[in-house]
C-alpha cells in the first residue's frame, strides 16, 4: 500500500516515482475515484501551463538582448556569415564524421589521421565554393519560400544542403528578418546551424546571427532550445 | 561552447521563464538582459559541468522576487501579457485559444511568487524535483509542497471549484 496523499499522486503524474511504487499507487487509482480526479487535476494543470508559457519562448528575440551579453568581448559570439568561423567548424564535424569511418574502414589510426589532414585540406580549396552554393540559396529560399518549406542545394563537391525559412518578423529598423535553419551534408555526415538574416535596401539577406548548436546530441532535438 | 554562447542559446528558456513569473515579455527581457549581466559578472562562480539553465532560473527568480519586494510591484494584467509580440510572429492563432490562454496566464500570476517559479521550472522547463531543489536552494519536500499548492489552486482559479473566482488583480485598467 502506498499513502495515496496529494504530493504522491503529483509525483506519479510528474514521472518522479520509482517504477515499483508507480505501479503500486496504479492499482490504488482504480478503485479511488478521489484519488483519480486529483490525479487529473494535476494532469490538466501541467498541460494548460505549458500550453500558455511556451508561446514565450518562441517570440523573436530582441537584438539587444543579444548585444548585451556579446558586449565587451573581443568577437561576438555570433559568427557574420562570411568570416569564417562557424563554416570552418562545420566543415571540420563532417571530416570528423568521415575520419570516424576511416578508422572504422581497417586503415589504421596512423593512415586515417593522413588521409583526415588531406580530406581536410581538400575541403578548405573547396570551402569558397560551397559557401557560394549555400549564400545564393540562402538568398533565394529567404525571398522566396514561405516558412517550412525546404529549398535544397547541391554543389558539385558532393556537399549538400538545405535552407528551410522558420519565421519572420520585422527588427526595430523595420527591415523584414527570418530566421532559418541551415543543414549541410556530407556522405551522411551532417551538421546543423540557425539564422537570423534581415533583408537590407539592397536587397540582400544579411547574416545578423548564426548559432551554431554544440555536441552531437543537439543535432535535432537540443535545436529547438537553440532558437 | 563559450560562456557567453551558452547564454545565448538559453536565451529563449530564460525569456519563457521570466515571462512565465512577470507575465509580460518586455518586463521579462529586462528582467533577463539583468540576469545576464550578473551571471557574466559572476561568471566565476558557476561551475563548468554543472547546468547552466538551473544556475540562470536561480538568478532571475531572485531578481524577480527582489524586484517585487522593493518595488511592491502589482502583477500585470494578462491583456499586456505580451501577446502583441507573439501575435506578431504567428499571425494565425486563433482567437478562442488566445482568450483561454490568457486566463491560465492571469492564473498563474495570482499564484504566490515562490510557487510559480516551482510551477514553471518543472512544467514547461522539464526539471526534475530534484533539480529544481538544488537550483533553488529549498529541500525537495519544499519543492513538492510548493508545487503541488500552485497546481491545486490554479485549478480552482481556472474551475471556480468551491472558491469564487477572484477577480483579475488589473480589472480597473480596462
């Protein structure tokens, strides 16, 4: 028997029960109607504060907000699209994933850690390149696709990409911003960053922030915390 | 990651949660963009390895409640809750759910200060009790009494159980 009190009945809701007990106060819960509403209560309550608290979240964030935490730095941590920081990184976690399979493929560390160093090189001559690829679309698929859709990119290195627009809003000069997602693969190898670019007079899309998410496990899921 | 970076990235979590405490977001962003300059300057008193969300929740929830003791601020009204700003991004949210949304948003603003950090931390941000204890400093029992207090209530706020609905706290800014 389990004490079916208020806090034992959150518990259960909230997951935080050991899996013996969970199903200790299960079996109580079918014979106790009490105890079932409380348990829904608890049910409803989460639910409804989620569903009005997140919304928060998904509001565009003010760039002063941003400005204020990169102030006093010497580079923001918040790479302008043509320098090249967060291509380089990029690119390197794609050679990383081939350097695994190379070590995977029998050539030894020696002779992987060789051809690593070659691929990489190979990938930095063809760095202008793709990134060319990868601006055009991103200008082409901020001006013309709706958010959600997907505009896909190949260059002829075999380096492919994706730019999907998320969402738009207007900054405080009154210049039309969206936010987008930026995918680039690689034989199966894949990396994941996030924009916000804002279309000047010229009509170009402009970088203002590219956030490049860390570890491997925020290839999709961790994102949705990124932006 | 860089400080600075993590900061950046947790930047839409903190805004959701002092949203979620002050009701409004451009209160919130003030209430993060302070956070954020403490935590830099007190950046080496965060442990590297240890979670930097629940370190900024803690910041900003003892703000927040500095904030409400000194100035004896009234809660908002859930018509300035900030809806403008997300009505901006998505245009299509339909009117019903907007109406119902603001009424838990106004509930859980008439929730005690100290319970709806509680509330927020473990509902929409996911942290365990366990988590939410440490990042707060209180026992876990604290946590769970807390918690489950802003739940009940909020429910009757929301049902009119046997209490009478209390009035929202800003009807004479209408």
């Amino acid at each position: 028997m389990v004490a079916l009190d208020d806090t034992t009945l959150m518990a259960y809701v909230d997951g935080e029960l050991d899996e013996q007990t969970a199903r200790l106060v299960e079996a109580q819960l079918e014979r106790n109607y009490e105890a079932r509403a409380t348990v829904a209560k608890y049910r409803e309550t989460a639910s409804v504060v989620r569903s009005a608290v997140l919304p928060y979240g998904h509001a565009p964030i003010p760039e002063r907000l941003i400005d204020a935490i990169g102030a006093g730095r010497p580079h923001l941590p918040v790479r302008r699209f043509p320098t090249n920081g967060g291509w380089v990184r990029s690119l390197s976690a794609i050679a990383a994933g081939l350097l695994l399979l190379l070590v995977g493929g029998g050539g030894g560390f020696l002779a992987a850690t060789y051809r690593f160093d070659a691929f990489e090189a190979e990938l930095m001559a063809q760095r202008a390149t793709v990134e060319r690829y990868r601006h055009e679309a991103v200008q082409s698929a901020l001006t013309t696709l709706v958010s959600g859709k997907a505009m896909d990119w190949t260059s002829e290195h075999a380096v492919q990409g994706r730019i999907v627009p998320i969402r738009t809003f207007k900054n405080r000069k009154g210049q039309y911003c969206r936010e987008y997602r930026d995918e680039l693969s690689r034989e199966g190898a894949m990396s994941v960053q996030y924009g916000i670019a804002c279309r000047h007079d010229d009509k170009v899309w402009r970088n203002t922030y590219v956030l490049v998410p860390s570890g491997p496990a925020a290839l999709d899921g961790g994102m949705k915390g990124a932006l | 990651m860089d400080f600075r970076d993590e900061l950046i990235a947790l930047l839409p979590r903190l805004r959701r949660f002092a949203a979620g405490l002050c009701g409004e977001l451009a209160l919130a962003d003030d209430l993060v963009q302070e956070a954020c300059s403490r935590a830099i300057a007190h950046q080496h008193k965060w442990q590297p390895g240890t979670r930097l969300d629940s370190w900024m929740f803690r910041i900003i929830q003892n703000l927040h409640r500095d904030q409400l003791r000194a100035a004896n601020v009234r809660n908002r009204h859930a018509d300035e809750t900030g809806w403008q700003a997300e009505s901006a991004i998505d245009g299509a949210r339909e009117m019903d759910s907007r109406t119902d949304l603001g009424i838990v948003q106004a509930g859980i603003l008439q929730l005690p200060e100290d319970q709806r950090a509680v509330l927020l931390m473990v509902c929409v941000d996911g942290l365990s009790y366990r988590e939410t204890a440490d990042s707060l400093q209180i026992p876990v029992g604290t946590v769970m009494s807390r918690l489950s207090r802003a739940r009940l209530r909020l429910h009757e706020i929301l049902h009119g159980d046997d209490t009478p609905r209390t009035p929202p706290a800003t009807e004479t800014a209408r």
